[in-house]
C-alpha cells in the first residue's frame, strides 16, 4: 500500500524540491505538479508530488495519518476522522445512480 503524505514546500530547484512535513525534511520530486513555491503544499508518493494542494486538505490528511498510526499502536484515532463520522458514505456518481435505479443494493 501506498500512502500519500502532506509536504509543504521549503525550497525549489528545478524539477526537486525540498520539503517537510513538520517530523522530516526531504528531497521530493516536482515533475509531475504545476509550478509550486516555498509555502505550497503538495501531496507525496514515494518522494514524487503527486498533487497540489491546500492547507486545509494538508492538515485533514495529517489528522487522518496521525488517527491510523495511533490505532496501529493499539491507541484510539480520537478526532482524526471526525468529517467522515459526520456524514453518511458518499458513492461516486455511477454507483449512486445504480442505487437509486435498484441495479445495486446499499
């Protein structure tokens, strides 16, 4: 499995970048992103931005990894997936509309 993992920009340099994600600074790989610059947050795979994104969306995913390592050291995942907890699953928009014609039971 492969996680993604918040990363804001501290410097750039060409197509690399180096980030940090508040526990390690590292060299990531920006060729697959818009342009960014120090302060952008980007969202990471094995070391390569995948994504562009905000700082909220940042701090949720964060909340999120911080919520699944504590429950892997047998701890509770507190608050960390509190928006998803708030709300019933949301379908993508094919499977939503074969519910509501019956075609699939939810």
């Amino acid at each position: 499995m492969c996680l993604g993992i918040p990363y804001r920009i501290l410097s750039v340099d060409g197509i690399s970048a180096l980030a940090s994600d508040d526990r390690e600074t590292r060299l990531i790989d920006i060729s697959l992103v818009e342009p960014v610059v120090p302060g952008d947050w980007v969202l990471c795979f094995l070391d390569a931005a995948r994504s562009v994104i905000d700082a909220h969306e940042a701090g949720r995913i964060r909340d999120a990894l911080d919520g699944l390592a504590a429950v892997m050291a047998g701890g509770d995942a507190a608050d960390a997936f509190a928006d998803l907890e708030a709300r019933g699953p949301i379908l993508p928009p094919h499977l939503q509309a074969a519910l509501d014609a019956g075609q699939i039971q939810g």
